[in-house]
C-alpha cells in the first residue's frame, strides 16, 4: 500500500463527514477547530451517523475504529506545508477570524494544493471559471482580502451536496447526515493534484463498513470530475432552496420553500442553471430540477444561513447575492433573486444594528 495522505481539514463540523470517509480509507486527517472540540475530539474523536438505503435508523461510523488517525488542533498547531491537501470547510465569513485568517494566508502561501467544500467558492476557484470578473464579486464576500494571497492553479471546489447536522442534544463531535448524497470535487489545474484526488476517491469507494454481519458499501463519496462547473450546480439549489427560505415573515423549511410556490422554484433553478451553460457549463454538468424536488421533499428543516440569518448572525455566506454579480455581468437578473437579496440584506442590516 502507498503512503497515507496526509490532509488538513479546516472546520470540524461539516468537515467531520470528508474527515471520515478518508480516515476509513486509511490516510491521516488533522481537523482545525475551537479549543473545546479539539480537547474532545482528541479524546473521544467524532461519531458521524448516517442512514443506508432500504435499512430503518442511522448506522454509526466511529474514528477510533478505523486504520487512519485523525487528530484535532487549533489554528496556531498546524503548519500547512507539512500536508499533502487543505481541506476548506468552515463558513465563509469565519476565515476573517483572528487566527483561521492567518492560517488561511500560510496555505496559500505553502501552494498545498486546496479544495474548498464550502457552499461560498473562494474567490480564487472563480478566477478559473472563464468569463467571471472577478473583482465585480467581491462585494459578495465578508472579507475578500482573506482571499487575495491564492493562487487558483491551487484552488479546486467540492461541491457540498451531502446534508448534514451536529444534533443538539449530543457533543460537539457528533454530526447526523440528512441527506447521504456525493461530494462533487472538480479537478485542479495541476494532473499530479487531479491523481491524488482520484486516488482518495478510489479509496473511499473501496471501504466497506459491516451490517448486519455483511460488508457494505457506504454513501457519501468522493466523485472527481473533469469539468469545473459541476460544483456549481449546487448553486441552483441554494436559490432555489436554501435562500428561499428566507420570507419576511421569518425563516420556512427548505421542503415549504421549493414545493409551496413549484413554478417559481422551477424558474429560478433553471434560470440559475442557465447562468451556469452561459458560463460554459454543460447539460451533464448539472442536476436536473425534478431530481432536486424530489430531494427537497425530505429537507424539513431550514436552511443553515436562514436559521443564523434569523438567530442574529451579522454575517452569513451570500451564495444569493455572488449569482445576483455573476448574472449581471451577463445582463440577466431574475425578479424572486433580486427580492431574496434584498430580504437578506435587510435582515443583515437589523442583526448588526442590534449588535452595535
């Protein structure tokens, strides 16, 4: 067997779920989190739970168990240039933080090859998507300078299609998948960081976890595409979905806000995909509405941003507003984008009014 990849996962919620499947596989993940998920992370490490297809309840999936290793550290413990891949999975406006600023700036500067799972691309895989100015979208960012140090040849995104949730009632190192759906990575520039890619998908899709006595495979993979809009068509589904749940009566579930208005989320995820072909996209690239629909059925929950929007958040990741910049360098705009815009920056207006 080859060496063990050696992969520094920024965010130790979402990032649990990758951070998994590549300790299952055998490689050595190190998650950069808050002091009190390191000490309990390091001692107990992380629980992920996650539904099988045709078999009632969750099965759990516990780091102790597997051949790779994980390890917890603060921003300050880590030096990037002793990893093989940086993994990005906090929230975006989290990496201004005293701290994940700084160590966000040594991985750029290390030129470790990175791939982003946040649902916000960083500013540098844009640069590789032909036709975006850039500098017209960085309105859209919380701190865009956090971002300025990139090269985009380093810079790849995996798309965050996976649902999942730290359940409240449990500690902080134990996260529930809703959704048990792929992660979609698009390749790097570089073929020697798209053949390490393709090796960690190769090992994900060879665990097998025992059920019931029988080795099966597990969901949730990695899946390294050629093209680099695949990761946006998760954009698509966030307008479509995820924003919309933002009303101004407060926040609804994802489900409410695609099957109570069905025509209208049908035009915006088409007119979103649209955008996407407009940019060079491709059919094949992206997922088709009534396979979103009918995944939405089963999201009952608000979004992330909708429910920090309205838990007084003065900041949360504008996916909305990025495809409101994107569109208008094309001369389109879409009338319920435009109003999910306005409704966030409005709300973001209130939380940080409170907080002054």
């Amino acid at each position: 067997m080859s060496q063990p990849c050696k992969i520094l996962i920024l965010g130790a919620s979402y990032g649990s779920l990758l951070g998994i499947k590549l300790v299952m596989a055998g490689h050595q993940v190190t998650l950069v989190c808050l002091p009190n998920e390191v000490e309990l992370i390091n001692r107990e490490g992380i629980r992920v739970r996650l539904p099988l297809k045709g078999r009632e309840g969750l099965v759990e999936l516990d780091s102790r168990r597997y051949p790779g290793q994980l390890l917890a550290a603060g921003p300050a413990d880590v030096k990037p240039a002793d990893y093989d891949l940086v993994g990005l999975a906090m929230q975006e406006p989290q990496y201004r933080s005293p701290g994940v600023r700084e160590l966000l700036d040594a991985v750029a500067k290390s030129k470790v090859p990175c791939m982003s799972i946040m649902n916000m691309p960083p500013l540098p895989y844009l640069a590789r998507l032909p036709g975006v100015a850039t500098d017209a979208c960085r309105s859209a960012y919380t701190d865009p300078t956090v971002w300025d140090s990139f090269d985009p040849a380093s810079m790849t995104l995996c798309s965050p299609d996976p649902q999942a949730f730290r359940p409240p009632e449990e500690q902080v190192n134990v996260l529930q998948v809703r959704l048990p759906t792929n992660f979609k990575a698009a390749r790097f520039v570089s073929d020697t960081h798209t053949a390490m890619l393709r090796r960690l998908q190769a090992d994900i899709e060879a665990i097998r976890f025992e059920v019931d006595g029988q080795p099966t495979e597990l969901p949730v993979k990695l899946k390294v595409h050629d093209s680099v809009f695949v990761p946006l068509a998760k954009w698509s589904m966030l307008l479509a979905g995820n924003y919309r749940c933002v009303t101004p009566q407060g926040v609804r579930p994802i489900k409410e806000a695609v099957h109570s208005d069905l025509a209208t989320s049908r035009a915006v995820y088409n007119w979103v995909g649209d955008l996407c072909k407009s940019l060079g996209a491709k059919d094949e690239d992206l997922v088709p509405f009534e396979k979103y629909a009918a995944a939405a059925q089963g999201l009952a929950s608000p979004s992330s941003a909708a429910r920090a929007l309205y838990a007084g958040a003065p900041n949360i990741e504008r996916v909305d507003r990025l495809v409101q910049a994107v569109a208008a360098q094309k001369g389109l705009r879409h009338p319920a984008v435009d109003e999910v815009v306005a409704l966030v920056d409005a709300q973001l207006e209130r939380n940080r009014a409170a907080k002054k």
